[in-house]
C-alpha cells in the first residue's frame, strides 16, 4: 500500500514514510492511494480481541511493517488501559449507547492513537538506528497524550510546551508527574499562542531540525486516523443486528479527526448508519455542515475546552473525496481559505453527516439531564454528543474524556465531583516542571541541554 498527499504534489510513500514525515512536503495531508474494501472482511472479525482487531486493520496499511514486528506492537499498544475490553460500548436504554473512549492512561481517546504511535515511532528508531526529538505545544489534553505514548520509549525524548498556570492542575500534572527521563514538560512564561509560537520558529530552522531529528506532534498524522477507525468497526460489530444499520455514532469533534476515522470506515465498507458531528460553541463544522460555509471565527474558550479549534485540519481529507479525488480542487479550495478564511461550497456532497452544535449552558444541563435519567456521568465534551439525540433511530454516543478531568463543570452540573483513582494518585507526586522563558533562544538552550 502507498500512500498520497491530499495536494497532489508529493510522490507517493511508504506507511512508515507517512508516519515519520506527519505533513506531506508540498503542505497536504497522506491518504491511503487506494481505500481497501472491508465488507467482505468485518464478518470474520466480530471474535477478534480489541488488538487482534487493531493488527487485522493496520496489516492492510503498514505493508511495509513484517506481520509479526506489527503484532508485537498491536499487543502492546493498549495494555496500559485500565479496561479489559479496551472500548467497552456501554448501553443506557434500548436506543442508547455509550461507546467510552477514555480508559486510556490519560483517560482521553487521544490514547488510542498516541499509544499506538509511540510503539509505531520507537519502532522507527530501533530499526534505522536512530534518534528522535518530539517537541509540540499544548493546551491541555493533547500534549498529556503524546507523553503518556512515549514514556520511557526507546530513542525518543518529547519536549512539551504549555503556558503556565494556564492549562488545568490536572492536566499539567498529567504532563509533570511522570517520572520518566526521557520526559521534559516546559512551563511557558507565556501564552499557548507564546508557546506555539516559539515551536514553529524552532520548526523552520532546518539546521537545528535535522541536527536534533526533531518531530511534530501531530495532530495530522496519518496513523493517528487509522488507529480511530478501530474503535468504530469495534463498536459497531457489538451492536445487536438489527441496530447496527440504524444507529447514528454521534462524534465530539474539533480537528475534524475523530468523525473522520467514522467516516473512512464507512468507506470502506462497514455500513454504520450514520455519523454526527457533534461541536461546542467553536462552530465552524456545524455551520459547514448545515450551511456549506467554511469560515473561521475567533475562537471562544469553552466548558469543551478539547474542541476550541476553528481550523479544522483534518477537514482536508474529507475534501480530497468530496471534491472526487482532484488535487488541483483541493489545492485551489485551501488556498482560497489560506487568503480569505472562508470558503463557501455551492454543493457540497454532505455524504448523509449530520450536525449539532452545544453552548455551554446546554453542555451544563445536559450533563445533569443524563445523570438524573441514567445514574450516568459525562465529560463536557461527550456532553455535547447527547444534543438533540435523535428520536426516530439509535444512536451510539462517543465518550471522549473521563468526566473526572473535569471536577469543576461536573460539580456545577450535578452538585458532586467525578473522581478517577489515576488522577487522585497524581494528586500526590512530584511536581517536575521547568519553567522557561518564552523565547526561542529559551527553548532551543533547553533543547540543546538536554536533548
Ligand atoms: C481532542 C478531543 C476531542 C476532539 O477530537 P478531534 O480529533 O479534534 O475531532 C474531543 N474530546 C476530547 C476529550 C478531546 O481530547
């Protein structure tokens, strides 16, 4: 299997090529050349463990990985979930269903693809020899994630930035507490924008680059959407027949990427019913969806804090197809949203996705509406799912955060906080954070001390 930049103007690469590079060089994003056909595959897949499923799906796309180094890591990749099957799909009544995405270490779904892809980067390193420097910005969940993936990971040392004192005392800790030394979480004097401002100076500068073989964390990376699809294709073969034809997955999504993983699954033959995308008051996917508008707003921090994003970059491989594969589309459509920040589509084949859009209030009262109908607690941004749930067919809501990482909205909507045995025992450890200015040279020194 090769794989293809959305722009048109890369040469085709291998997966392990796709995964190292993240962004394609001529600014698109990889797709696989050709989409495989699952619907004569996912029948004899409903036995299959969570990673038995994960090596059946990724043995379609890594082709140049050996079966056996890559079942080795589908192995491992989740044995840090606190949960035996990994995704458990939850059932609240006879057309509800809960599929919970956050029993990973950092008890968010970005688990699923970070922990896939620290295997899939140390990996890397071992069989070339080499070394790797992950730097990334972070206002939160994203840079806890990317950690947790490469801890104590062979050949690869991570730098994150955050702004300090500006993202939540959890999730710093979930960044500081670690423990490992090949960990190093950098307290910005700053803001976020301060601190990804300073990465992406560092980014350009080609010698540095090449001379510390740094790499992005990537919220764009190829394998990060593959590694999503599992849990569809999991989730769906556990619904009774009969419902899986019906339900409706409803997907809290800011990048684009997590309702994007849904959507290539259906491509690909596994017939879900429909998929929803399920925003916060950062509209930009509602309003496409309901409109045909693509433009940015300014982005208004939210109770979803996880989903403030207003450019949704993996929006770019859903245009590839909407666009029927042309390249020269895609490239004329981002350029005019590069210039303009807007693009309007005539007709935009909305290919049957629905929308919704959650403020905060409703995020609040629909947390307190599930539990008094449930006994059941939900994140602010799986709140955000359960807007306006259809009543004409099932639906399949995904949990992307333990509500616990929450405490503050949760208490205000249910009058009690939600706790998780991971984030009290943090509560406790030592605090390794170092602060520094927020400056390139600040970074670069740091970078050079200690890389
Ligand atoms: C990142 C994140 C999302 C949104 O995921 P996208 O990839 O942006 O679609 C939703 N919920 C939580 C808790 C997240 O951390």
């Amino acid at each position: 299997m090769r794989f293809i930049s959305t722009r048109g103007q890369t040469p085709s690469v291998t997966f392990s090529e796709a995964v190292a590079l993240g962004l394609a060089p001529d600014g698109g994003l990889f797709l696989p050349e050709t989409l495989p056909d699952l619907s004569a595959k996912w029948q004899g897949w409903a036995k299959l463990s969570y990673s038995e499923l994960l090596r059946e799906f990724f043995s379609l796309f890594a082709t140049d990985i050996p079966a056996a180094d890559l079942a080795r890591m589908a192995a491992a990749a989740y044995t840090k979930f606190d949960h035996p099957e990994v995704a458990p799909l939850r059932k609240l009544d006879d057309r509800t269903w809960v599929l919970e995405l956050f029993h990973g270490p950092t008890l968010a779904f970005k688990d699923f693809a970070l922990q896939f892809l620290g295997h899939l980067y140390e990996y890397q390193c071992l069989t070339r020899n080499e070394s790797l420097t992950v730097l990334g910005a972070t206002s939160g969940d994203t840079g806890a994630a990317a950690i947790h993936g490469l801890l104590g990971r062979a050949h690869a040392k991570i730098f994150i930035l955050y702004p300090d004192g500006r993202v939540s005392p959890l999730q710093e800790r979930q960044m500081a507490c670690t423990a490992a030394d090949n960990v190093y979480a950098l307290a910005v004097d700053g803001t976020f924008d301060d601190a990804q401002a300073a990465m992406k100076t560092i980014f350009e500068d080609q010698e540095f680059r090449v001379r510390h073989r740094l790499s992005a964390v990537n919220s764009i990376n190829l394998a990060r959407v593959l590694a999503q699809c599992v849990y569809y294709i999991w989730a769906w073969l556990r619904l009774p027949e009969g419902v899986r034809e019906e339900a409706e997955f409803v997907v809290p999504t800011g990048n684009f990427g997590n309702v994007l993983a849904g959507w290539l699954v259906r491509k690909m033959g596994v017939p879900l019913g429909g998929l929803r995308v399920a925003t916060n008051q950062n509209d930009i996917l509602y309003r496409l969806f309901t409109t045909g508008d693509y433009s940015v707003a300014e982005v208004r921090p939210s109770h979803a804090p996880s989903m403030d994003i207003q450019v949704a970059s993996n929006f770019e491989r859903f245009l590839y197809f909407a666009e029927n594969c042309d390249p020269a589309r895609v490239r004329a459509v981002m350029a005019e949203f590069k210039k303009t920040g807007r693009y309007r589509f005539a007709n935009l084949d909305r290919d049957n996705f629905t929308a919704s859009r959650a403020s905060d209030a409703e995020i609040e009262a629909i947390i307190r509406d599930v539990h008094a109908r449930y006994g059941y607690v939900v994140d602010p941004h799986t709140a955000c799912g359960f807007k306006g749930l259809a009543t004409d067919r099932p639906s399949v809501v995904l949990a992307t955060a333990h509500p616990a990482k929450f405490p503050d909205v949760i208490k205000q909507a249910i009058g009690r906080e939600s706790t998780h045995p991971t984030l009290e025992a943090l509560k406790t450890k030592p605090l390794e954070k170092h602060r520094i200015a927020a400056t390139v040279a600040a970074v670069r020194a740091f970078i050079e001390a200690h890389g």
